[in-house]
C-alpha cells in the first residue's frame, strides 16, 4: 500500500545535534506512539516522552469499582488497510472486539431513533490497552516538562496545538504560528448502578444542554457491566473547567432524567480541558525545518477527520518522513 501523502510543508536536509540522529518524540498517545515506532523501525533512535504516568493520551481508562472504564476516546473504526492490519492483530490476541454497528440518538421527549454505520471496536481491557501495547517496547520517559526538549535531532509534539505552542514558548515562531486549529473541551462521567436498565450501545445526544454522548461502557468492554459513560456538550463543560467536580451532580442529573433511571450507587468525573478539535485540517502532519532541526507535529487534529484511526496514521506518517530524512 502507498504511504500517506507528505505534511503541509517539505524541509530540507536535516543536520543533526551533538552528532546525533536522535528524535525526541512528545506525548504517548497512540499517535506519539506510531511515530515511534516507525522511527525504531527504521533504525533512527527515539526518547520518548509523556506527562502522565501511563501512556494512552486521550484513550484513557481509569479503574473504577474493580474494572477499567473508557473515560477518553469511546472506540474506535477502521477504514485504512494498514490501521485493520494492526487490529486485526489485536483481535486475534483478545485486545480489541467489535462492539457494535448500530447507535441510537436520543433527544429529550422523543423516542430513540437507532442509526447505522461502520462497525465501532472497543477493548476488554479498556482502550489505554492499546496503546500499551504498541508501547511494549519502547522506553517510556514519564513527568511533566516546561518546555520542549532542545536536544536530538528532530522533536516530534504529538498533542493538541494548544500544548504543543505552550511547550515551544517563545521557540520556533514559525512552527507555533502553523497551531491554530481550535479544541473543544469535554466533561466524562462514569455512572454505575446495580443494574442495567437501558437497551442501547451507545448514544448522540440531541439538543440537551448538558449531555452530547452516552455510551454503554459493559457492552463495549465486553463484560456486561451496568456501567454508562456520558459526554457534555463543550458549551456545560466551558465554565466548570475550573471546578469540574462541580458539574458531577448537574450530568447525573441529566443523565438520569434522559434514561429515566434511579440515582446511580457511584460516579467518576473527568475532565478533558483539550478532547476534541474543532474545524478543519486535511494536512497529516507538519513537519518543518525550524532553527537547524526538524520540529514535528502530530494527532488527530491532523487528516480529515478527529479519529483513533487518523491518529495513528498521523504518527506512523510523520514517523516515516523522518526516518526518510534521517536513517
């Protein structure tokens, strides 16, 4: 199959620091992750790393009442040969299962209405699963970082344009000035009760205030579990980004008025100050030649459409106008 088309801008030969081809790649995500392992793979050594304390990125899981919850990314799709390649490796470990083809869309007072479309994947093991598993063999560099790393040869950001221009500050003017797509945030609360008591997967949320998308976290994880994991709309989320724990009690709330169900025994709230970019990108990566040394960037805000899928594209894409530069 043919490589993805190039970034939005070509660079020239790329002379290396301190004699060293070395990428320094920021952000384990799946995209960050793809990037580097496209880099190892073509022999060009990698730092990777990451604030939190796992990799995963915006495929989050967190454990709550003994099992992983997906309070990130809800799943997945596949259309890239490449990207089902990987999958369907995955599937034939047991880390990744089709969930379901079918939503519905809820609207206050009307009745559901069921959709169609692409097969959507979740992961027994939460969807972070993933991502830690392609990370298998990297070497993972955890804590937070003021600013990007100076050293190497090329620095790979794979993040949302907001933390990639923080972590530059006043460096490469001429790659901050490219990160302009604007981002959404996101309110994510787990609610679980002693049963089920809704027959859907997963659910768009029309013209709510509050809530934007429920899903049915036992059903995509596989183990049945009476477990919902509902969305805010960006507009509820805005102002209780500040106090986040603040909004539990108004998404219960509305949660339970949409789906006539009693008061859930438990709830998580998590908050996603950057979930989701809003407007339009065709380009896959960028990647420039600022101050003597590649600077990359990388995620979901670069193809089409904001996806898993594009986010790993993205990566291995940049990974491998990288490796053709530097190997």
């Amino acid at each position: 199959m043919s490589r993805p088309r190039r970034g939005s801008a070509t660079i020239g030969p790329v002379t290396s620091n301190g004699g060293s081809n070395e990428v320094v790649v920021v952000g384990a995500g799946i995209s960050g992750v793809a990037c580097a392992r496209e880099l190892v793979a073509g022999g060009v050594p990698v730092r990777l790393h990451d604030r939190g304390r796992k990799v995963g990125g915006r495929m989050a899981s967190r454990r709550l009442d003994g099992r992983p919850v997906d309070t990130g990314a809800s799943y997945f799709t596949v259309g890239d040969d490449d990207f089902a390649a990987v999958v369907d490796d995955w599937r034939e470990r047991g880390l990744a299962t089709p969930w379901t083809d079918t939503f519905h869309v809820l609207a206050p007072g009307a009745e559901p209405e069921a959709k169609s479309g692409p097969v959507r994947w979740g992961a027994p093991g939460g969807l972070r699963s993933l991502v830690e598993d392609l990370a298998r063999d990297l070497d993972v560099h955890h804590g937070e970082l003021d600013r990007a790393p100076d050293d190497g040869a090329a620095l790979v950001l794979a993040m949302p344009d907001p933390q990639a221009v923080r972590l530059l500050g006043d460096d490469h003017p001429d790659v901050r000035r490219r990160l302009d797509r604007p981002w959404e945030p996101v309110l994510a609360l787990a609610a679980r009760w002693p049963e089920r008591a809704w027959s859907f997967d997963g659910a768009f949320v029309h013209d709510d205030p509050v809530l934007e998308w429920v899903a049915d976290d036992g059903r995509r994880r596989g183990d049945g579990a009476p477990v919902l994991v509902a969305h805010s709309t960006p507009a509820f989320a805005e102002p209780h980004l500040a106090d986040p724990q603040a909004a539990a009690g108004p998404m219960t709330e509305a949660l339970c008025a949409l789906l006539d169900l009693p008061a859930p025994t438990s709830t998580h709230l998590h908050r996603w100050s950057l979930a989701k970019p809003a407007g339009e990108r065709e380009d896959p990566f960028l990647l420039v030649e600022s101050d003597g040394r590649a600077v990359g960037v990388c995620g979901d805000a670069w193809g089409p459409t904001s996806k898993v899928e594009t986010a790993w594209l993205s990566g291995r894409a940049l990974g491998r106008a990288l490796v053709d530069r530097l190997a």
